[in-house]
C-alpha cells in the first residue's frame, strides 16, 4: 500500500500513509488506551479535537481558571 522508507537528511525513515490506517484500523489498535495531550493550543487543539472526533479516547491537561481551560470548556472538554 502506502508504506515508504524515505531519506531524510540521512535518515531512513518508515513512513505510512492515510490509506495504511483506515479509520477502524486505528480505532482497534487504540481501542484500550487513553491518548492524553498536555496543553492546548494550537497544536492540542486540532490534534485533539480530530482523535476524539474519530472514536478515540482523548484527555487534556491544562491549568485549571487559564485561557487554555476556558477554550477546553467552550470544546467540551472539561
């Protein structure tokens, strides 16, 4: 399928495509874990927001009263 060994910068590196992790693959390989992501900003934010929206269990950690915990809040986080 999509799998890859691609050079970068002298690194050989595996790499996987969409289509190698159809969206009931991943959710069976996740399916006993809890992925958590510490703070959210942009990053957390997205990221975060896609895994729960696909099934997956998702946590986040941010400062209780912070801008962070209030956008949590406001995304049902909290």
């Amino acid at each position: 399928r999509g799998v890859k060994t691609l050079d970068f910068a002298g690194s050989q590196e595996v790499v996987y495509e969409r289509s190698d992790w159809p969206l009931a693959r991943l959710q069976d390989y996740f399916k006993n874990d809890t992925l958590a992501l510490i703070g959210y900003g942009s990053q957390g934010h997205g990221q975060g927001l896609n895994a729960r929206d696909n099934g997956l269990n998702v946590i986040v950690g941010v400062r209780e009263n912070s801008e962070s915990w209030k956008q949590a809040q406001e995304d049902g986080w909290v």
